[in-house]
C-alpha cells in the first residue's frame, strides 16, 4: 500500500502533539507508542485508565423490520432473542462456514443493532453484509465516527469526571448516551473499559477532558 492509500485517523493531529510514533497498521497509520513506551503505557492501563484510539475499526447500524433476520442469516447468532442494549462477540461466516471476521454486535433497540467490526477486513464486511441485505427488509448503514476506548480500573470514574456516567452499564452492554453516541462496556484489555463511537467534534472535546485527569494517558496499539 502506497503512502497515498494510507488512512489517517481524524484525531492524528492530538497523537502527533502527544509524541507518538507511528506505524502502519491494517492500512492505517496508527499510534503504536507514547514517549512513556510500551511497558509503562502497558502498566499505566493495568493500574489506572489507558486511553486508546480505535477508529480504524469500523461500526455499521443495522435498521429496519428484517434487521435481526438479516444477522441470524450473517452470523452465528440469535439477534431477536438478544435484550435491548446487550452485546455479543460473534462472527460474519462465509456459505462454507468459514470465519470471515470476528465482532461485537448491539441491540440497540427492537429493529436496530450497531456491528463493530475489525479494521483489516472492515471492506469484505461491508460487502458481504450488503449482499445478504439484498434479500431481507434491512439496511445497512456505515457510520463515520472517531471511536475510542478508556480501559482499566480508573476509566470509569474518568469518565464519569468528564460527565459520562457508566455505573449502571453492565459488561457487554452499550447505551446512546447523547445524540450520535455509541458507548459500550466492553474492551480487549482484560481490564474494565469502554468502547465509544461519537462524532469528531464530541470526541476532541471528549479526548481534551480526560487528559486533564492524571489517571488517562494515551495508550498505543503496540
């Protein structure tokens, strides 16, 4: 991949000013380290709240009366049967049952659901996806939104200084907590975490009132 087919995460400008090193990724150019490096980012996040920025992966809504077929169709899962706000890890299967990708599907409410799918195959998702919705009442809409995380045993109260409260979401859960918000409890860190999906705009003010709290500090994907 050329430099010209590289992808920039919107938030580029915030990690360049925080001295991140950056690396090529999924075709991204991601912040892999922070000058505190990878042993004390690692730490930091163990003891406290490491923040992240995941934006090349990729969220897609599913709406519409055949939404919850569509995903039973895309995955080995049962979406009608899922609660209002809860989460699953599952995965897109190809006709021959191979995995395609793995993600976390939501149940936003009884006809639609948020798919967080993984930046590497975030096209062939799409594609597939659109393919099966040829042949259900769905639709499917891809979502530009900056998309971070806050993970370890400080995020919460982190989050709840810079106005977002968490206390009564559950792991594997997610709410709408403003307009064009997405935020669920959930992580890859092993730690306690959230996952939220909000406008530019929203997330740089977002990102500037963590980073007051000397708990936060960027975190890289390395």
């Amino acid at each position: 991949m050329t430099g010209e087919d590289t992808k920039h995460l919107p938030l580029e400008d915030l990690h360049s000013a925080a001295g991140a090193r950056f690396g090529a990724f999924a075709g991204w150019s991601m912040p892999l380290t922070y000058p505190a490096g990878v042993m004390k980012e690692h730490l930091h996040t163990r003891e406290h709240a490491g923040l992240f920025d995941i934006s090349h992966m990729k969220l897609f809504e599913v709406g519409g009366p055949g939404a919850a077929a569509l995903l039973n169709r895309a995955c080995p899962l049962d979406a009608g049967a899922m609660e209002i706000a809860q989460s699953k890890y599952t995965f897109f299967l190809n006709e021959a049952a191979g995995v395609i990708d793995d993600l976390i599907v939501t149940r936003l409410d009884d006809g639609r659901f948020m798919v967080v799918a993984n930046a590497g195959n975030a096209a062939e998702d799409e594609r597939h996806l659109r393919a099966l919705a040829a042949d259900f009442d769905a639709k499917v809409e891809p979502l530009d939104r900056v998309f971070l995380a806050i993970q370890g045993p400080d995020a919460w109260a982190a989050l709840s200084r810079a106005g977002i409260e968490t206390g009564s979401l559950l792991f594997m859960h997610s709410v709408e907590p403003r307009q064009n918000w997405f935020m669920s409890r959930s992580g890859y860190t092993g730690e306690d975490g959230f996952e939220i999906g909000l406008p530019e705009a929203d997330a740089r003010d977002l990102v500037g009132k963590l980073l007051q709290d000397e708990r936060v500090q960027w975190i890289g994907l390395a």
